[in-house]
C-alpha cells in the first residue's frame, strides 16, 4: 500500500499463511514468522494516522520511514520463499536441505530482530495510545468557545477575493430562490473538497447586502468537529436574537435544551430567516433531521445553507433531491489566468510580461484552477518576476516546491489533509491516480481491477465480491470529492474517473516518491526512488527509461507493478529480456498498454505472482503455452489484440477473474450502425475450471466447441457473459446456461449468421439481476421473460426480423433507459403509449426498412435526450417530438430528400423539431462509412 498503517496490514496478511502452517518452513522459521507477525500488530495500533501526526517532526517521521522500508523488506523475503516452494524443481526434503531456504531462513530470523528493535523504540517518539486516530493535538473546542466564535463571525463582513467567486456567488444566490415562499425552509448544499474555498465563497453569500436586507435573522454555525445539539441552539439562538438586542450570551448560555427549543421556536414562527452550517461532517448523522424538526415550519421563505466534503451528507440534507446541490468546480482556465496575473502582477496593473506568458499558462494550468493554490504560487512569484530560471523551476518541479517551499507549505497541507482525513484503505486507492498520465481520464472498471490485483481490497465477510467492494471504494472517493467523474453512461453509471486538476496530481507524485509508492519515468524529472513498489512509464518518457530498466537486471527487484503505458520502441527489448523478466519475479501487475509489441516471450510464466495482464491494443497474435504458470492470476485482457485463440494451459488459470478477449472493428459491409466484433476460441475442458470467472467476453463457437454449454454451466459466478457464433441448433444449450446463471448482470448473444435463428424461449429461469441484454440475430419469437427484468437498463436487438411490434412489452420496463433496435422489426407500425418508455433516455430505430408509422403519445419518453430514426424510407416524422422537451440530439440517417427538406426553418414540420439543440442529417458516403450534416449550422 503506502499509509504505513495500510502497509503494515498487507505484511500481517502475508505472515499468515506461515504462521497458520499453510506454509512448510525450515526449523523455526515458524516462531520467527508468528514473533514477526504479533510485534508488527503491536505496532500498528500506535500508527494509525502516523504520516499526519508526525508532520514537523523530522525524527519521528524517519522512525516511520524505516519501519516502512522493514515492512517491505518482510513482504519481500516472505514472497520470495513462497516464490521458491513454487518454482523450485527439488522434492520438499531437498527444499528444505538446501542453501537457498537456509539463507532465506536466516535473512528472516534478522528480521525479527529488525522488529524487536523498532517495538522497543516507537515511544521515543511519543506513539502513545493517546495519539490512536490522530486525537492528539487536534484542536477542540469547548461548547462556549464555539459558541463565542460562531457569535463573531456573524458579525464580521468578510469577503472573498477570488476571481470567479463572484460566478459561483451569483449560482448559489439563484439557488436560494429568495422570491420563492416554501412551507418548510429550503436547503441548499454546497460541496466540495478541502481548501477550493466553499466557505470562503458562502461567506461573501452570507455577508451579501442584498440577501442582509432579506433575511434580517441570520446565523452561522460552523460544525466542525461536531457538536453537541444544545450548544448548536444556543448559538443560533444568540445569533437570531442579537440582531434586535434581544438577548444576551450569559442567558443563553443558562437555558436547558428543552428551554432553548421552546424559545427559538417560538421567536422564529413568524419570521424570515437564514442559517448557514459550515463543514457538516459525515458522522453527524441525526444533525439534519434534529435541525428541521427545530426550526418551525412557516410560509416566510427561510432558508439553509450547508458547505460539507461529502457528497451523500448534501444528499441526505436535500432528502435526496438534486435542485438545491452545487458542485463547487475549479476556475474555468481564463478567470484563473485572470486571478494569476491580477495576484503576480499586481504592481504592473495585472499584465503578464510576453517574455513570460508561456510559462505563466503552463503554471497556471497546473494549479488546476484551484484558487488557493494559484494565489499562493502568484505570491512566490510576484517577488521573482524578472527571474525567468526561477519561473522554469517552478514550471517543472512544481511538486517539489510544494513539498519544500515555505511559501507554498500552507495550500500544501490544506489539500493533503483531504488525504489525511481518508480512512487507511483508501489511501493507495487515491494514490493510484499518480500513476497514470496527468489530465488522462482512467477508466472505473479497469482501476477497480487494478486495486484487486494490488490488494487493496480488503475482503468483507458478507456476499459482495472484491469487485463490488471496490466499487464501493470508488464511490467513498467519490463522496468526499477527492476524484470526480469523468464520464458516464446513459444510465449514469460511472465509466471513467479523474482528478479535479493537475495541482492535485502534482501533490500526489510528491507523496508517492515520500511513501517510496511509485517511481514515474515521464517528460518530467523522475518521480521516486530505488526503493519504489511501482514503476510507471509513460509515453512521454525521458531517455533515461532503458538506462533504469537496464538496472533492474542487475539485482533481485522489489517492482510489484509495472506501467508501460505506450511507450518508445527502445523500452520493450529491455522490458521483455529474460535477465529482467527473472528479477521481477515478485511483479503482481504488468500493464501493456498499447506497447509496440506483437509477441510474448516464454519466460512470461517466470512473473509467477502476476495478478494482472493486460495487452490490450497491442499487436499480439498468440499467447505461450507458459501463461499457464501464472496461477495467481486474475485479469488477463486481451482487449484489441490479434489473439484469436487461446491455448489449451488457460484451464490452470484457477483464480482468473475476468478474461476480455474481442476485437472491434468497422465493418460497413457487414453493418453500417455498430461493429463487428470478434472474440476468442477456447480449447475444449479448459473453460469449466476457471471457476472464479466474473467476465467472459467473447467466446467464439464459429469453429465448434462441444463441451462449451456444460462448461459454461459451472461459471455461476459470472457477471458479465458475451458468446459468438451461436447455430440454430445450440440455442437449447444457450438456455440452459442462462438457467443457471443467478448474478448475470450483462448478457450479449451473435448468432453465427444473419440465418441462423435464435430461439430463447426455452428459459425458465431468466436471470434477475440482468441489466444488459443484447441479442444479435434473427429471434424465433421475442422472449416473453424480458417483461420480469425489472432491472434492465440497456436493451440492444439487432436482425431479429420480429413481426410483432416489441415496444408493446419494451415501454412497460420500469428503469430502462436505453433502447437500440437494428433491423429488428419488419412490420410497418410501432406505437408508445402514454406511459411509455418513462425513463429512457437514449432511442435508436435504425434500418427499420418497412416502418411507415411511429406514433408516441402525449406523456411518453419524457426524459428523452437522444434519438436516432434512418433509413425508414417511408415514414413519416412524428408530430409528437415536439412535446418531448429534454431532447438533445435528433439523428437521422439516410432519409429520403422530401423528408429532411420538410424540417428545415420555415417548411412544414420545423415547429415540431426547432426545440431541439442539434440535428443531425447522416448521408453514406461510398467507402461505407456516414457523413454527418449539422441542420442547426
């Protein structure tokens, strides 16, 4: 990992293994093992928060370094030996005899002594149980500081001074909806991480003259830590009374609880009012609903604001709604390039030098349009204005600024106590981010993977597996708006994920090199040290990348992981040397990435920990029949390879997980609306003994496979299932694969042909957590069973050639949101009722040759964003379009001439589509593909 504490763990759960006697060990190394093991759980009760506590103090934070290091020195001589067991040709008694165990033995047995040494000196450093959690020298504030500190900040007229605070100030005072009159006070959440300035910007919200004059009572009641309900009251109660002289501190201060209700009550039942509760934390869990149940219920307009970090905080303030929250976001790049040069340039009236301009932009877009940061680097800056060196050294070493400059050591701690504050286990999770290319939106699924094959993931005791944990993690990250979404589907589930800003990936290479979490080898100087777990090598990389890798070979390596994330030609002779694939023999995670590579080497099967795979859009053809030695592994993907088929070895890939094996590729003689897709074959007996398997895509059956259906009856585990090649005659063994199939979530069927039928009307059992179906081919009859799948999200039926209209049963499904039919209907009319289709979002109807008619009630589709008519020669537009108001995006594909021309300004049904924003006329060009005219332009 990298928190020492998280680190610790990791090391505990290797020992067990060899103390529970899984493990046969040479004379004694068994009491080392456990002696090892009970010092190091000693330890790790006074290191919680360890990184946090010891900040400024030089001595303890070294102490915390080295029993770091001696924690991976004990994970590295334990693998080691468990590697050895494995790999060694020699029968157990001649293991045990020989001099590689004893030397192992006894580097472990020094070790121990390591431990006793560190256990005996952490009180030096006063890790003390009064420090567990990081309490100790936390300020807390009694019940009447609070009180007293809440009183002068109502009173005093502080202001912000951020360049494009004045946006979000105008966003949140429309928020508020002063001309509104609610029953109940309304809410307004503001959220986001530690130090973008959310109460700084309320603040000038709070001191506003305009809202002063509307809401002549108002308080502010900053709740961080949390307090205790009464206090909270009595500061509310003096804030709202003061303002007409009404009460005094001291009698306040003597009211029991029950006083202090009846009392605010009672002053406020006929009044407007305004509180504001700063910091709201995520365990303060009964404070909304104790708050509304406080404050009387009146038809004057009041109003809550909130500022919190979390994001289900605000949710469950708003009760769930989304009209009161506001995302606080960076500065867009020019109002941060406004505040820079108004900060830095102060003197010269906030005009950027020209000699200067370029590094300026490049400065400012690494703060990440972070006001904090850019006003702390402007006032490093504004001294040294003539010094282009030191501009250029700021430029490109801004994370070691950060890190030393006393200057910038203020915003440095503000954001990295957002990394404090995250639990142990979290914290490599969010630190992974550094590995990746700054600004590169990394894809959930594949990160979620990644955390697996690390260990990140602690296994819980319940039915969720490390894949829904995982995700769990994601959405904690989420939550306390340390990452935040990048993109999503329709249904608004998560595909990629990201930093807020460079600013922060800046801070995190810096806190990977401290922890020795990751070496980075990009454009950049080098992030890291020798001591690193990680390696990351990016596209960009300087060249001194071979050099280093080159030096891997000369030494036993401690590289668990390692990034080649499209690299230069010159790195992959080193990468794949046999010299170097034996010294990272402890590697768990290997990431290919579009490396310019088209063949794996035998000594792959040396990488006997390897956890993790991924060759995806490499130009590999085959795998080694020595994959089969990577019994530890979980992920392998094969995504946009060339491999085609895999060999007969897979079948000792016992704890694979997830196997992505497909290419995409356009196709336009095949189809002009999807790509083609091609999957893997799979020797017979070798599938049905990867039973941990939660992804299958996509087996290919084209050649014939006779034991495919009974074999894929034993992977009950599966959540994601994809088969090509289906004949007319395998559908029987299709269904009863389908049968048995309890936690599919995403199913995806090609018949082998446009011919041959697929009849799933067999089924008994479907399968209720099915989310995604995509059925590709002629259907004997749709399935009758689809109406049970409540939960489906995302339908896909391509060349059914139905000739019953199968929006009938489609429209009635409660939570779909995305429907795609490709040559899926012959008849000539489809019809959507008023209750139609409600929440479905995306609407494809494509080469529906015979379609005359599509009539859409008043009422239906009414959260419609995008949708996609063609090649329906007949059909004429429906009227109904105009009433469906979220629409977005109208798609129309190789409609005749007479069709479009009647949706221009000013022709006979341009009423009925001039509400929508973009309109898309798509016409095929000769080569095959589609040539997109906007109508808006």
């Amino acid at each position: 990992m990298g928190d020492i504490y998280g680190v610790i763990q990791v090391v505990i759960g290797t020992l067990t293994p060899i103390v529970s006697g899984e493990i046969i060990l040479y004379s004694g190394l068994k009491d080392d093992a456990n002696a090892i093991k009970n010092e190091l759980q000693r330890i790790a009760v006074f290191l919680k928060d360890a990184e946090e506590r010891t900040e400024g103090d030089d001595g303890a934070k070294e102490w915390v370094r080295q029993v770091r290091m001696l924690a991976y020195d004990i994970e590295d001589a334990i693998e080691r030996y468990q590697l050895y067991l494995r790999e060694s040709a020699y029968s157990r008694t001649m293991q045990y005899l020989s001099f590689e165990v004893r030397s192992m033995a006894s580097n472990i047995k020094g070790l121990r002594e390591k431990v006793l040494y560190y256990a005996k000196t952490k009180d030096t450093y006063r890790f003390t149980d009064g420090s567990v959690n990081g309490s100790q020298g936390k300020a807390q504030l009694s019940a009447q500081e609070n009180l007293t500190t809440s009183y002068f900040l109502c009173t005093a007229n502080v202001g912000a001074d951020h360049v494009g605070d004045d946006v979000a100030k105008r966003e949140i005072t429309e928020l508020l909806q002063l001309r509104k009159v609610d029953l109940t006070p309304s809410v307004i959440a503001v959220v986001g991480m530690r130090g973008l300035g959310k109460t700084t910007i309320v603040t000038s919200v709070y001191h506003d003259k305009t809202l002063r004059s509307h809401f002549p009572l108002r308080a502010w009641i900053p709740v961080s830590p949390p307090k205790r309900h009464s206090d909270i009251l009595r500061s509310m109660l003096l804030q709202f009374t003061d303002a007409t002289q009404v009460r005094n501190i001291s009698e306040v201060g003597s009211m029991d609880k029950k006083s202090l209700i009846r009392v605010l009550r009672s002053y406020l039942k006929d009044k407007r009012y305004m509180v504001v509760f700063d910091d709201v934390q995520e365990t303060d869990t009964e404070l909304p609903t104790y708050v509304k149940t406080v404050l009387p219920f009146n038809d004057k307009g009041s109003k809550i604001i909130l500022t919190t970090r979390y994001e289900n905080v605000a949710y469950t303030w708003l009760d769930g709604a989304t009209d009161g929250l506001y995302k606080l976001k960076p500065l867009p790049s020019e109002k941060a390039w406004e505040l820079f040069c108004r900060k830095t340039f102060h003197k010269s009236g906030g005009n950027c030098p020209s000699s200067l301009k370029n590094l300026a932009r490049g400065i400012v877009t690494k703060c990440g349009g972070l006001p904090p940061a850019i006003i702390s680097i402007s006032r490093l800056l504004s001294a040294k204005a003539d010094d282009m060196e030191e501009w250029q050294r700021v430029g490109q070493s801004l994370g070691f600024y950060l890190a030393t400059n006393r200057q910038l050591s203020g915003v440095q701690k503000t954001f990295m106590q957002n990394y404090y504050d995250l639990p142990f286990y979290l914290k490599p999770c969010f630190l992974y981010f550094g590995m990746f290319p700054k600004g590169q939106p990394i894809s959930r699924t594949r990160l979620i993977r990644l955390w697996i094959a690390e260990g990140f993931i602690i296994q819980t005791r319940g039915s969720l597996t490390l894949e829904e944990v995982a995700q769990e993690y994601v959405s904690e990250l989420i939550n306390m708006s340390m990452i935040e979404v990048k993109s999503t589907d329709p249904s608004g589930k998560v595909r990629s994920l990201g930093l807020q800003s460079e600013f922060l990936h800046e801070m995190i290479l810096a806190k990977l090199q401290e922890l020795s979490f990751c070496k980075i080898l990009s454009k950049d100087d080098p992030v890291g040290n020798e001591k690193s777990r990680r390696l990351s090598i990016h596209e960009d990389h300087n060249s001194n990348a071979p050099e280093f890798l080159v030096s891997v070979t000369q030494g036993q390596s401690s590289i668990r992981s390692l990034f080649v994330i499209e690299v230069k030609l010159e790195v992959m002779p080193v990468l794949f040397n046999k010299a170097f694939l034996k010294n990272i023999n402890l590697l768990k995670v290997l990431e290919l990435f579009n490396a310019p590579i088209d063949v794996v080497p035998r000594e792959i099967g040396m990488l006997l920990n390897l956890r993790y795979l991924s060759l995806r859009c490499t130009r590999v053809s085959a795998l080694p029949s020595t994959i089969g030695k990577l019994e530890n592994l979980q992920t392998l993907d094969l995504k946009q390879t060339f491999i085609t088929d895999l060999p007969r070895e897979i079948n000792q890939l016992k704890k694979l997980r997830h196997l992505l094996g497909y290419y995409y590729e356009y196709d336009f003689g095949f189809c002009g609306h999807c790509l083609n897709i091609n999957g893997v074959t799979i020797p017979e007996g070798s599938l049905g003994k990867c039973l941990e398997l939660q992804k299958l895509g996509f087996l290919d059956l084209s050649l014939g496979h006779r034991t495919w259906a009974t074999e894929l009856r034993c992977l009950t585990k599966l959540r994601k299932l994809g088969i090509l090649g289906l004949r007319t005659n395998e559908s029987e063994a299709l269904c009863s694969v389908i049968d048995v199939m309890k936690h599919l979530q995403s199913f995806t069927i090609f018949a082998i042909s446009k011919t041959e039928t697929i009849d799933l009307g067999m089924v008994t059992s479907p399968p209720m957590t099915l989310k995604h179906l995509c059925l590709n081919g002629p259907l004997a009859v749709f399935p009758t069973w689809v109406h049970e799948l409540h939960h489906l999200v995302k339908i896909r039926l391509r060349w059914s050639n139905l000739r019953v209209d199968p929006l009938e049963t489609l429209q009635l499904l409660p939570n779909l949101v995305e429907l795609e039919l490709v040559e899926a209907y012959v008849g000539e009319k489809l019809a959507i009722a008023t209750d139609g289709f409600q929440k479905l979002k995306v609407l494809h109807l494509l080469d529906l040759h015979a379609l005359k008619s599509l009539s859409m009630a008043k009422g239906s589709l009414p959260l419609v964003e995008e949708m996609s008519i063609g090649e329906s020669r007949n059909l004429q537009l429906p009227t109904h379009i105009k009433y469906l108001n979220t629409l977005n995006t109208l798609n129309f594909y190789n409609m005749p001439s007479h069709f479009t021309n009647l949706i221009l300004p000013g022709e006979r049904y341009y009423s009925n589509v001039k509400h929508v924003p973009n309109i898309y006329c798509h016409t095929k060009h000769p080569k095959g593909y589609w040539q997109a005219h906007n109508l808006r332009r």
